[in-house]
C-alpha cells in the first residue's frame, strides 16, 4: 500500500524540477471496496527509499493504472531502474511508451515491462529485455498491468474490463554456434522506487498524468 495507517506516503511526495504538480490520497480507485488512488498531477511523482525486498532476481510487480492525460506521451508506472553508468543497466520499469513515426510524430502509447537483464553471470555487461502488449490503453479506463520477471522469461499481463492480454519474452538469444545464451535479471543495487516517474535520469525525466 502506498498509504499507511495514519494516511501518510510509506514514501514521499515529490515533484519535478520546475514543475507544479499535485498528489492526492482522496481519488477513487479501480475496486468497489472503499480503498482511495493515489492522484498524479503536473509533474507529481511517489518516491520510496530503496530497499532490497523490492529489486530481487525474480519478481512480479503489479499497478492498477488510469491514464487521464495524453496517449501520444511516456506515461511512466513504476520504476526501480538505474542507468547512472551509461554501460550498465540495473532494475525494471513498467510505462505506457510512445514511440516517433516515420515523420517524427508520436504514436499512442503502449504498455511496456522493461528489465534489465545480463548474460551468463557476468554482470558487468547488461542489456535492457523488454516485453511489449498488443491491447491499446484507454483514456479514463482503469487497467491492471502486472510484470513478471523470472523462469528465463518475461511475461507483462494486461487486463482492462473484460479483457486481457499477455505477451511473453524469452530471456535467452540464439548465438552463432546455435546454442542459447540465458540472460538473468540485473537488479537495481542503489536507486529509489518511483511511482509516476522515470526511469530517465531527472533532468529527461517523464511523469504520469
């Protein structure tokens, strides 16, 4: 939960460099139960200290998501990711990617589990493995994503109303030799998990809305 008890942020409230962004607690959620969302506004994100509980080598993260802003931009979830070394990717995120067409326009977004992930134990070279659903976001339309990473695969679950899709990734790439090279997760060592935010560094940072 991403509220406690009191009604206070188990993390802290943050908001972009030169934005004036807004949280709330108050926003109705996806469920019938009773149970408030977590509002993002302007630039608004969820910051949680890091903990290793949450950067594991297999892991399922799950969200709840509503997006009420624009289709044609990054609409990051979640984030435990860290790219500070430029040759060294740590961790996992799970966003709505907008892409550029041929003309430079952007496209609509799509829900995307990115993991870090590296080869044969050596940890000192890692790629980023993603896994991409078919089923387009809505605006104003409540979405359950779920990501998992583990058992040499990827697989990002995306239910929304009636229906649901599920995309799947093999963690392992054929080499010339015909064998299979079985990459692992690379976990996030150091970083904070975001809420809303990410996984850019702040200065190319995108934000939920």
């Amino acid at each position: 939960s991403l509220v406690g008890e009191s009604g206070s942020f188990v993390g802290s409230a943050q908001v972009g460099d030169g934005l004036a962004g807004t949280v709330s607690t108050v926003a109705p959620g996806a469920s019938a139960d009773g149970d408030a969302a977590v509002q993002l506004e302007g630039g608004a994100f969820v910051e949680v200290p890091f903990a290793t509980e949450l950067n594991t080598p297999a892991f399922t993260v799950e969200a709840w998501v509503r997006i009420d802003g624009s289709l044609f931009q990054d609409q990051p979830v979640v984030s435990s990711f860290d790219y500070s070394d430029a040759t060294k990717y740590q961790g996992y995120y799970l966003r709505c990617f907008s892409l550029e067409d041929e003309e430079g326009a952007s496209t609509p977004c799509q829900w995307e589990f990115g993991v870090a992930t590296s080869s044969g134990g050596d940890s000192s070279v890692t790629i980023l493995s993603k896994v991409t659903s078919q089923m387009a976001p809505q605006v104003g339309e409540w979405v359950h994503l779920a990501g998992s990473a583990g058992s040499g695969e990827l697989t990002l679950r995306v239910t929304q109303g009636e229906q649901s899709d599920v995309a799947v990734q093999p963690l392992s790439v054929s080499v010339d030799d015909g064998a299979a090279s079985v990459f692992s997760v690379s976990v996030n060592t150091q970083m904070p998990f975001l809420i809303g935010a990410g996984p850019a560094q702040p200065i190319l940072r995108s934000y939920f809305n």
